[in-house]
C-alpha cells in the first residue's frame, strides 16, 4: 500500500484522532525514515538501509516552531498540542533532552495552553536522560504492541536486541506517569497469522499494564495506509471491550478504530 514520509521539521496541523489540533515536530531525516523499529503498520514506510542518518539540528527546530506557533497564535488557531512524531523514533536525536527543553521554553512563553507529546516507541527509555526528558512533557507516549517478544519481533520488527520484560521495567520507572499505547492489528504476513488481540494475547498485555500502572491507555487499530499488505483492522467494539477490561483495573483508556 501507499505510505508517505514527513518532508518538513514543522508539519501540519493536523487533527489527531487521539490528541486533538495537533502540530507536529519531525527530528528525523526529511528523505527516509529512522527507527529502532520497522514496524509493518508503519504509514512512513519500510526503513531504508544503509543511508547515514542526519538528524534534524537543533537551532533549526526551535527556530522554525518558535515562527510557527507565533502563527497560529496570530491566527487565532493555537494547537492543542505540539507532537513529536515524523519520520521514526524521536528520542534517537542526540539532542532530544535539550530539544525537549527549547520546546518547554517556546510553549511557554508563545502559546502556554498547548501540551507537549512524545509518541515513542519506548527502545530508549533506559537511557535516563531521555526519560528524564519524558518526564517533563505533558504526554510521554509509549509503545507496548504485545506481551510477548515473538509479537513484537514480528509485528514492529526492532532492530537488534529487544526485550517486553526490559521494557515493562523501564515503564515501571516513570512512576505511573506515562500513557501506554498499543496498535492491535490482525492479517497475515511473511506467511504468519499475525493477531496480538487473540484472547491470549490480550490476557497477557493486561498482565503487564496492570503492572506498569499508567495514568491512561491508548488503543487503536490501522486508519492508514501500511507498508505490509493483508493486515486488517480489529473492530472498534472489540477494541471497546478491551478497554473496558482496562478501565476494570482503575486505569483510563481511549479508543481511536
């Protein structure tokens, strides 16, 4: 299928399905994607391999969304959130904490009702200065598409080693304030059954929130265009009957189908 890359720093707005008047901020490279993950849902793309990375520089983000937000404040049109998101996983930037930092500071002093996001896969979250820097936006974001490393191996594909348990160990250590999102999918793919909303499945991911306790849940299924062929949307009522489960455990959860 048709997928797209971000081919600006700034992009958008645009109205998220989870996040609301969303101007989003792309610190990846403009001409290919750049991920620890190649997930096969992914609306940029399969990664392209072999390419030297070249981050976005830090002067230039903060210049060119401290000129955008002045205009759309001008406007009248200010966001109700600055996302980072774009063309990989934002917290590879070297830069990320001090990025993280400017954007605090420019939020704060153009347009102090906005929130700050950070859609993240959660493969840097044992780095401690990038969760410290998750620790200070608004919303931080984080993947859990499964229980289980076979899942995760076959539906986001990560490069090199990946662990569920070293992961859930480092969410445990945001203290409850981090949002888990999860893209539940079915289909086939490279000759595989993939389903990570099986009642096993299931199960066992809400093993794992009820352990890592975030302030919200976020479940969703495919909206858009995927690079791998016969993956399929689960059921918005399906979805709902998962966040129920969810919201059993005294923990809030949205649903975007």
């Amino acid at each position: 299928m048709a997928t797209s890359l971000y081919h600006d720093i700034i992009f958008g707005p645009v109205h998220s399905r989870r996040l609301g008047l969303s101007l989003g901020v792309n610190l990846l490279p403009l001409e290919s994607k750049l991920c620890s993950f190649d997930c096969i849902y992914c609306e940029c793309g399969w990664a392209r391999h072999g390419l030297w990375p070249r981050f976005n520089r830090r002067e230039d983000v903060r210049c060119l969304l401290g000129e955008k937000l002045q205009e759309m404040v001008a406007a009248g049109t200010p966001p109700d959130v600055i996302t980072f998101a774009g063309n990989g996983e934002p917290t590879m930037h070297p830069d990320f904490p001090a990025i993280i930092d400017d954007t605090i500071a420019l939020r704060d002093a153009v347009c102090p009702s906005a929130k700050v996001s950070v859609l993240s896969n959660a493969t840097m979250i044992g780095r401690e200065s990038v969760r410290k820097a998750l620790m200070k936006v608004d919303n931080n974001i984080l993947k859990l598409d499964s229980a289980f490393d076979e899942t995760v191996r076959l539906v986001d594909n990560p490069n090199g080693r990946y662990s569920v348990a070293e992961t859930v160990e480092n969410m445990k250590l945001f203290g409850g304030r981090l949002i888990v999102q999860t893209m539940f999918l079915r289909g086939e793919y490279g000759g595989r059954r993939v389903d990570n909303a099986t009642p096993r499945e299931v199960d066992a991911w809400l093993e794992l929130i009820g352990q890592i306790r975030p302030r919200q849940v976020m479940i969703y299924t495919i909206d858009r265009d995927t690079p791998a062929e016969n993956l399929e949307k689960v059921p918005v009522e399906e979805l709902r009957r998962i966040a129920d489960r969810v919201e059993a455990l005294g923990i809030p959860c949205s649903v975007a189908g």
